[in-house]
C-alpha cells in the first residue's frame, strides 16, 4: 500500500506535526496554489445574510493565528474559521498537551487557547487579498481575565471589521471555568454585550457536546433572545467513550471519530429544541461525506471538519463538498 504523504507527519510529535502543516498551507498559499476542481459544482448556502460557496467550513483550532488562510481556502473550503484568539498573547498549557489517538482516530488537546493575541492575528488577516469563501474569527477569554465578558466584547469589537461572521466560544473545557459562561444569566451577559459590540457582523455561538438537556435548551434560548445567527454544534467532549489508544486516559477535549454519534445525536436535540428560530453548523466526528450528509439531513446547514484531516488527508474536504452537492 502506498504512504499517504499527511501520514508521513505521524513521524512527528503531534504538535510539532500542526506547525510543519500550517508551515506548509501558509507556503502554498502565498503561490496560489488550490485544490478547488470541484468548487464549480458545489452548492452555495446562504446563512445569516452570507453566501456560502460550499456547505463545508474548517472549525476553528486549526489555524489559530490566522496564519494559513489562503492556504486553507485552497483546500477547497467553503468558510475557514480561525482562532481562538484572545486580547492579549497567552501560551497555553505546558507541553504535552495534544494527543494523537492513531488506533481511534481521534485526538485529545489541553492546548488552553495558546495563541499571539488577536491584535496580530488581526494585521495578518488585514494584508489578505480576495477570499473565495468565508473568513470566521472565533473569540475567547484570556485564562487570568478579571473580566472574560469584556475580554468577548473587546474580541467581537475587534474582529468585526474582518470577519464575515464572529464565533463566540464558550465551549472549551481547556480554559477554566470557561464552560460556565455557557449558563444562565452569565450568558445573557456575554452575548448582550457581544451584541453590542459586533456592529452589523453575524454573530454564532458554540456550545459543548456535554450539555444536559435543560443545559442545551438554555444556551438555544438565550442565543435566540439575543439575536446569534447560527449555533455550532458541537466542541471537543470531556466524557471518554471506549478507547484503544494509550492516550486515552488524558486530560482534556476529545475529538475525532469517537465524538461521531455524540455530536450527531446533541445535533438532533438541537434541532428538536430550536424548530425553525435558530440556523445549526454540525461540528465533531464528521469524517466522510455520508456522516456530513447525515448532518444535514439532521438539519444541519453548514458541517465544520478538523480532527478527521488529521488522518484521512487534505483531500477529505473535496470528498465532502462533492457529497454535498
């Protein structure tokens, strides 16, 4: 059997992999190059007044800094999100803190939204020419703010000027405390004060796979009171379902192929809860495209991919558009 040259990175340590990829999609865009062969057959999706060129985005964690856009693009995505970016520049947590779970086909991170702070990321998105899809900033806290509902309001306020839509990310369990903004009244605090500050720039909200019930249709309710456009669901898990890897028993957000019938099933309840007030982006798990079309057909409007590039390759994302349309 032939090496898949995105396998030759498993020589690496995880992290050490991410960069030499972003090193490369960054290299590739500065020459122009893409893979979009298929884009003239996609199915354009309107979402919050933007029009889609694909049904099928990047989520954010990928690209952090905003370093590698015209390369993503040219993977042939419909929409990149980058980030998390917060105000100020912050490590993140001591290494090791991503996990390649090869036997699972899945990944854990405790990266703890390590990033240069939004003010550079903002100066390289800036310098960027045309885009063919549609650009996200994901928004966050920093880990020691006395203030994390100014940090998301200085964020929105910042990013607006960029973006084609602002994600409010409340939902990783690497930062803190942070998942608790995710409930009522602290919600309706954040994203009044998110709204205030996007200006006309659509605003979504991402939530945790991990809610309850009465969690979920708190989250969906308040994002509906407050005018977000679009609700994602979901991030990375903290349960642990049955795992081959030795990594299993680490700390943080677990994502990839094990994540497939959680995040489908938190989709549906979504769905179930919101009716019609409320556009859904399916995220986690997804990883060919007939789980991408069963996300739409669970009442998805746009998918979002990432841990599954990690082991079935750039070419992942032309499959998916070509499903999808």
């Amino acid at each position: 059997m032939p090496i898949q040259p995105h396998k030759i990175l498993f020589a690496l340590d995880p992290e050490r992999a991410h960069r030499t990829s972003i090193a490369a999609l960054r290299i590739a865009g500065s020459l122009g190059i893409n893979f979009q062969s298929d884009m003239a057959r996609s199915r354009p999706i309107t979402l919050a007044g933007l029009v889609f060129p694909n049904p099928v985005g990047l989520a954010a964690g990928m690209d952090k800094d905003a370093e590698a856009i015209a390369g993503l693009f040219g993977l042939g995505f419909g929409a990149v999100e980058v980030g998390t970016l917060t105000p100020r520049p912050q490590p993140g947590n001591p290494k090791p803190r991503l996990f390649r779970l090869t036997e699972d086909e899945a990944v854990i991170n405790r990266m703890g939204f390590n990033n240069g702070g939004i003010d550079a990321a903002l100066a390289r998105i800036a310098k960027l020419g045309k885009r063919p899809g549609m650009l996200g900033i994901n928004v966050g806290a920093n880990k020691d703010s006395d203030d994390r509902v100014a940090d998301y309001a200085l964020g929105v306020g910042k990013a607006a000027p960029h973006a084609d839509y602002i994600t409010i990310n409340v939902s990783s369990p690497n930062t803190p405390g942070l998942r608790d903004l995710q409930s009522r009244p602290a919600l309706d605090e954040l994203l009044a004060a998110s709204h205030a500050a996007r200006g006309t720039v659509p605003l979504f909200l991402k939530v945790a796979p991990d809610l309850d019930r009465a969690g979920l249709e708190g989250a969906i309710q308040a994002a509906i009171d407050h005018h977000v456009d679009a609700l994602i669901v979901s991030n990375t898990t903290i349960s642990r379902p049955p795992l081959a890897s030795k990594f299993a028993g680490e700390a943080g957000g677990l994502s990839g192929a094990p994540l497939r019938e959680l995040s489908r099933a938190k989709l549906i309840e979504a769905r179930e809860i919101a009716g019609d007030a409320l556009p859904l982006i399916s995220a986690g798990g997804i990883d060919s495209g007939d789980e991408a079309k069963r996300r739409i057909d669970a009442g998805a409007t746009l998918v979002q991919v990432y841990s599954a590039l990690v082991f079935k390759g750039p070419g992942l994302v032309r499959e998916i558009v070509r499903a999808l349309g």
